[in-house]
C-alpha cells in the first residue's frame, strides 16, 4: 500500500469537504455564517423580503458599508435574492432563498440561545475577571 505525502493527504481531506484541513472551503463558508452580521441579518429576512432601509433599521449597529457587503456577500452565496423594482425612488427588496431558508433554523437557534444563556456568560465571565486578578 503506498503512502500519501502531506499535500496528498490535504487534497484528499479537501476533496471529502473536511472543515478540520485547512484549505477546505468549508472553512469559508464557516467563517461566513458565524459572522455577526450574517446572523443577524438572516435572522431579520426571517419574517420575509424586507427593503434595504427596513433592514438597517432593524439591525441596530450595522453600517451602510458592513449591511451593503454582507447583503453582496450573502447573494453571492445563493442565501438571499435581491429583488429590484422600477419605480421613483427604486425599490429594492431582500429575501432568503431556499438554500438561506434550509440554514435559517441554525441560525434562529443560535440567536435564541445567546439571549436565553446571556446571564449565564456574563456571570461566567465576571467570576473568571474575579479569579484571574
């Protein structure tokens, strides 16, 4: 039986989407969806198309940049469709597609999680302030 060398064994590991190599894509879409803004943004399109405006409102925080390229960023990906409408001012719509939608129970999930368990973290956290001064 022959051995592989290391680049072998990555290629492989790369070819079987393993998001322990490093140079799997997996990692990038990882990377992606665990970004805040993507969180809260799929989180936003859960309730339907929602314009540009609607969403900045929504998200508190985000700005014109971060929403305009997570939102680019999220239609490259196939998880939202933008939708535009010819009318004065011109209207532009934002939905989660199906692929967005098959990812939307994680996502909701996870949010939900983070606001029932936030007592619980800041609690941790101040105990380990506490004990590493």
């Amino acid at each position: 039986m022959a051995t592989q060398t290391a680049a072998a064994r990555r290629t492989a590991a790369r070819l079987a989407y393993d998001a322990y190599v490093q140079e799997c894509p997996t990692r990038q879409l990882l990377d992606r969806i665990s970004d805040k803004w993507v969180s809260l943004l799929l989180n936003a399109l859960a309730d339907g198309p929602q314009r540009y405006s609607d969403l900045s409102r929504r998200v508190a925080g985000v700005s014109q940049k971060m929403l305009t390229q997570t939102l680019r960023i999220l239609e490259r990906d196939g998880l939202v469709t933008r939708t535009v409408t010819a009318s004065v001012p011109v209207r532009v719509d934002y939905e989660l597609t199906p692929l967005g939608e098959s990812l939307l129970p994680v996502m909701q999930a996870i949010k939900g999680w983070a606001e029932t368990h936030i007592e619980d973290v800041l609690a941790a956290r101040e105990t380990y302030d506490v004990q590493a001064d």
